[in-house]
C-alpha cells in the first residue's frame, strides 16, 4: 500500500512537470505561438477525431468557433475509452489529456494511430495550451464529462447521464498569455479541412464560424476522395483529359495517387504522408516521379511517338501541366528537411515507383487517347526547352563577352554581401530615378523595369529567357530560374517590389510575384521577397511636420488624434499620391525605403494550393472565373485602386 501510494504521487508530479514544460516552451512543442501555433490546436484535435475516422468508426466531425474564440470539436466515432487504469486510477480519457505524448505512445504497439508526423503531438498538448478544456464523451451507455484548467484537471472524468450515443466532444479557450493572437482564420481552416475531406473519401466535416453576427459555414464531404481533390484543383483549368487517373493499392502500406493533365506550363504535384501535406516533397515523390517518366519514355518509345532527333524526354517535360496528388500512409514516417516536410523513409521510394510503374502503364495501353494527349503535350515541351537551352547559351555567351553579367539599368549597391543587400524592383523611369537618388547606395539597389510585362502563366520556359523585362531580375537576382534555381546564390536577402498603389502597379506586382511563383519560389518560400508600401496620403500643416498615411484607416485615425489637438481637417492640407514619380527622392526615402521609418509587407505563402488558384485566375486564360474572383474581392480591388 505504501509503495501504490508512492507510485501514485509519483506519475502525478510527472504529468505536472510535463505540461508545464509545454507552458514554458510551447513553440518547441506546436511549432510557433503566432496564428500558425494556434491553428495547429485545432488540427491536433481534429487530427484525433481523422484518426477515429481512418480506423472506421466516424463519419463526421463538426467544428465551430463560438464567440470569444472558443474552439469546439465533436466527432461521432467510438468515444475516448473511459475505462479507469487500476494502477494509476486515472481513466484513459484523462490520460489522453494530460500525458505528454499519450497519443503516441498508445499508438507504437496498438497500431491505432498511423500519425505523429508534423503535429501529432496530442491533446496533451492542446490542454496545457487552453485556458480551459472541457471534454465530453459518450459510450457504454453513458456521457461523460471532465474538465481542466491549463493542463491541471479541475474536474475528473464523471458520468453525467445515461447515453446511447457514442462520440467525443472537445471544446477549448486557447491561452491568450501564450499566443500572440486567438483571431482564428476561418478562411486558413476552411481550406484545412477541404483538404482534409478530400484525404478521407466519404468523412463530413462540417466547420462554422459563429463569432460575428453573419455566421459563416462550410460543409465538406468527398465520396470521389482524391479525383475530387484533382477536379478541384484544376477547375479554372483547361484539361486535356476530362477524368483524372486513379491508383489505388494497399501493399506495404496504402498508397493513392489522383493525376490530370491541363494545358498550362506549370507543375502541381501535392503529396500527403498521413494526412500530412509534405511541402518539401521526399521519398514518395521521388518515386511517383521516377515511374512518371519511366512509364511515359517506354510508352513512347513503344509506339514510336518520338522522332528520330528526339531524345528521351525528360522528368520535367513530362510533369508539366500535370496536377496530382500523392497521399500515403506510412507506419513510422520519418520527417525531415527545414521545415520537416519531407519524407525521409527510404523504402517508399520502391513500393511507389513499383506501383505506379504497374498501373499508369496498364492505363495508358488502355487509354490510348489520353496518352497521346499527354505525350503531345510533353513531347512539345521537350522541344521548347531545347529552344529555351540555346536561348540561354546564347545570353550566356552574350555575358560572357561583356564585362558585367549584370543588367544594365541595374544601380547596384556597393556592399556585396547578401544578408544585409536588398534590390528595389522598380516600376517606372522616373520612380526608378528618385528611387536611385534617394536610397542608401551602400545596401540598396535599384532595378528600374518599364513596359509591358511579360505574363508567365501564359507562356514558356523559353520564352523567359531571353525575355527583355525579365531578364534582367533574373540577373540582377543571380540564382536562375526554375528547377536550377540556387537559393544559395542570392545576391540580395531582401526582393522589393515597389509599384504605384493604383491598378497598373498592382497589375505589375502581380505579374512579378507570379513569376516569382512559378519560376523561383524558393524566393518566396524562404521569405526573401517584399512589398514596398508607398504612402497614399501626405497631410501637411505650417510649423507641423508632415504626416504620411499609408491606408484609408491610417488617415481617418491620423484626422482624429490631430482633431484631438485641437487641428481640424480644413486647416490641413491633403496630398494625395497617384503614383512614385510624385515623390522627390528625399520623401521616396522617408516614407518608403529607409529601414526605420518604412513598410515592408513580406510576401509568404503559407498554402500552395491557394496561391496556384489565385495566380491561375488573375493571369490565366478563363475569364469568367477571373471576374467572379474580382467581384469577390472587390473591396481589396478598390484598395489598390485608388
Ligand atoms: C473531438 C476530439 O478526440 N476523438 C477520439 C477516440 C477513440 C478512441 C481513442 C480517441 C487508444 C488506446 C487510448 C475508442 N475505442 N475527438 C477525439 N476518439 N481515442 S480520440 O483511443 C485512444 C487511445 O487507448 C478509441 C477503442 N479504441 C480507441
């Protein structure tokens, strides 16, 4: 009896320190306490009722943000066993709650859970997290209910009524002395759970946003799975087969892939490792890509699809316009990379490439018209990325002959050192010229571009090259383009693209950033590209010094903290800026490129399949969905267009 005791207290010291090292070092345990951290609390949660789903027991999940930002989360699976360990006498629901890891551990010998890759770090987690958890559970007849209080359990787990339903029901207040903020994005979640939905045919989620007095809801349920996810993901796109191809196979472990062709220049291959979208790609895309390109040369070859002077086609010539998406379930997934994205388990290689080489083989002798479809399209690219090898021999030689590799309008800076160098993109001659008089020449260069802009979405690799207005911001960048892309050669760390706060200048910023998308986007996964933030407004009084305003709201408050000082609005005087050439070089510096004093927004892109769809739409061929888009977005429009 004593030692029970002893054993007792013990495991309860334990759980404590446990998650108060979660409250102490929460980044180290849900990535970060910024909105990412804290979406991530809802996906752990969610993550537990999938897991219920994948092992066959729930069909749906109902997820709401109820007002004050209270998370609640209910699925119709078995429920959290309930049943009281004799040894700990804690029940298994509340060690699900309070146990570092618990998740997990159960899952090594059970088999029950297949996840613990990038979040999986359990409800334990989540608790320590909250302010407070309340969790419901209904099975063996019974409802159940516990509660706690940052990790600490204020209510063991106690049966309330009887209850022939089964499931489980979480709901949280997030810890607002831990994150920065509890603002859920109901749009950033939303995607979540679509895709989500579409990884797990046939489960419904359902997720409502009742903070604001217009409530918002979405409803997700996919029977068609990963063909739902491709139809998707290509809606705005012209496709060159009408339905996706299919592989499904469950060897060594389950393996599904969804593929369909459109005619665009680009390549959107997503792949999913338990549910995990795997940003940095890994052993599974190496084998879906390995069997891609084999398949595709042998069935060339095999028909005599390739003339004489063609060689064999290359992976990217046979990836472009492809859109697929790979989901595989691995037992022990390992993790790897920056961002610990990419799958590092060696032997998935094989069993992918295996399979797919079997089944996209059998396909294509069975659909011969799509594989025609798609080898044409291949077989034209290969031929545009010779014509784009001897265009960029060609600007190769040219560079070599001169002096500088460096375009010419470029005003460099003299510092050669990346970490602290950052180039201006400028829109305009005349901007570029106060741009270059008014910046620091030690750190800041100035690349001036003018004209028409090149629309990449619209055209090829070779086309780039080559390309008079591009050209010179691949240079002037330093670390090429597409697949030979080199992060590491970067001659600046910060790309500012600085543009007129009116619809030309967003039409030019948005064709900068698309091709930065689509042919750098290490630039922008790395966090290296900006945009400048030029004034829109000067207010400006006798004896005051000038006041800048950088947004309609920035002007209302600036009127309203002068009124207060007793300056009213017709003794100030208003300029308004309609583009950069208004501003001498002294002001441009002031207000919009001297480090103190400026803004900088940084471009990130947290969701691939969401900027693909924008840039798809803004630049792309169909029209009908661009001004649906537009309408949508109106509001944002009308900012830029001022
Ligand atoms: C709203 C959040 O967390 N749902 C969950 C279950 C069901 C089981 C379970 C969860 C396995 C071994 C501990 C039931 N019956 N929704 C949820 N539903 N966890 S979490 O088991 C947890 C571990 O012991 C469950 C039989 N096996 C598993």
């Amino acid at each position: 009896m004593e030692k029970f005791e002893h054993e007792y207290r013990a495991e309860q010291i334990q759980v404590l320190e446990g998650l108060e090292a979660v409250r102490k070092r929460p980044g180290m345990y849900i990535g970060s306490t910024s909105i990412r951290g804290l979406h991530h609390m809802v996906y752990e949660i969610v993550d537990n009722c999938v897991d219920e789903a994948l092992a066959g027991y729930c069909k749906n999940i109902h997820i709401k943000l109820e007002p004050g930002n209270i998370v609640s989360v209910e699925d119709d699976g078995r429920g959290i066993p309930v049943d009281i360990h004799p040894k700990t006498k804690i029940s298994a629901a509340e060690t699900v709650y309070t146990v570092l890891h618990a998740g997990g551990k159960f899952g090594g010998d059970s088999g029950y859970k297949v996840s613990g890759g990038l979040h999986g770090v359990g409800a334990s987690v989540v608790n320590a997290l909250s302010k407070w958890t309340e969790v419901e559970i209904q099975r063996d007849g019974g409802l159940f209910q516990m509660k706690f209080e940052k990790g600490k359990t204020v209510q063991k787990l106690t049966r309330l009524s009887d209850s022939k339903k089964t499931g489980t029901k979480v709901r949280f207040l997030a810890d607002d002395t831990i994150f920065e903020t509890l603002d859920y994005d109901f749009e950033t979640l939303e995607n979540r759970f679509r895709e989500m939905a579409f990884l797990t045919k046939g489960l419904r989620i359902v997720v409502e946003d009742l903070r604001e007095e217009t409530p918002k809801k979405a409803d997700f349920c996919f029977e068609g799975g990963l063909i739902s996810f491709v139809e998707y993901l290509n809606k705005n796109k012209e496709k060159l087969h009408p339905k996706p191809i299919y592989i499904e196979k469950n060897g060594e472990f389950p393996v599904e892939i969804a593929i369909q062709y459109t005619t665009s220049y680009s390549e959107n291959i997503y792949t999913f490792v338990n549910n995990i979208n795997t940003v940095e790609g890994g052993t599974h895309l190496e084998g879906f890509k390995r069997a891609l390109t084999k398949v595709f040369n042998d069935y060339a070859k095999a028909k005599n699809l390739l003339k004489e002077k063609d060689n064999n086609l290359t992976g990217d010539d046979i990836r472009e316009g492809i859109t697929a998406v790979v989901s595989v379930k691995v037992k022990e997934p390992q993790f790897e990379g920056q961002t610990k994205t990419k799958l590092g388990n060696s032997e998935v290689t094989g069993v992918v490439q295996s399979m797919v080489n079997e089944s996209l083989a059998a396909f294509l002798e069975e659909n011969p018209q799509v594989a025609k479809n798609i080898l044409e399209k291949s077989i034209s690219a290969a031929r545009a990325r010779e014509a784009a090898r001897k265009a960029r021999e060609l600007v190769r030689r040219k560079s070599a002959l001169e002096t500088t590799t460096l375009p010419g309008k470029l005003a460099d800076c003299s510092s050669k050192n990346p970490e602290e160098c950052e180039v201006y993109i400028v829109e305009g001659d005349s901007a570029g010229g106060s741009a270059k008089q008014g910046r620091d020449r030690k750190f800041q260069a100035i690349l001036p571009l003018w004209g028409k802009m090149l629309n990449v979405e619209k055209a090829r690799a070779d086309k780039i090259y080559g390309n008079d207005k591009l050209n010179p911001v691949i240079l002037a960048v330093g670390a090429g383009i597409g697949a030979e892309f080199d992060i590491t050669k970067i001659r600046y760390g910060k790309v500012i693209i600085m543009a007129d706060a009116d619809v030309d200048g967003a039409h030019i910023r948005t064709l900068l950033l698309t091709f930065f998308f689509r042919y750098m986007r290490p630039l922008i996964e790395n966090g290296n590209v900006y945009l400048a933030q030029p004034p829109l407004y000067k207010l400006s009084k006798k004896g005051m010094e000038d006041i800048y305003c950088y947004t309609d709201e920035d002007l209302e408050k600036q009127y309203k903290v002068l009124e207060e000082r007793g300056i009213t609005r017709d003794q100030l005087g208003l300029q308004r800026y309609k583009g950069l050439g208004e501003m001498n070089p002294e002001q441009l510096w002031e207000t919009t490129m001297n480090p103190e004093t400026r803004i900088l927004v940084k471009v990130t892109m947290d969701d691939a399949i969401k900027a693909d769809e924008i840039f798809t739409l803004l630049m792309g061929d169909d029209v009908n969905p661009r001004r649906e888009f537009i309408e949508k977005n109106a509001k944002y429009v009308k900012n830029l267009d001022i």
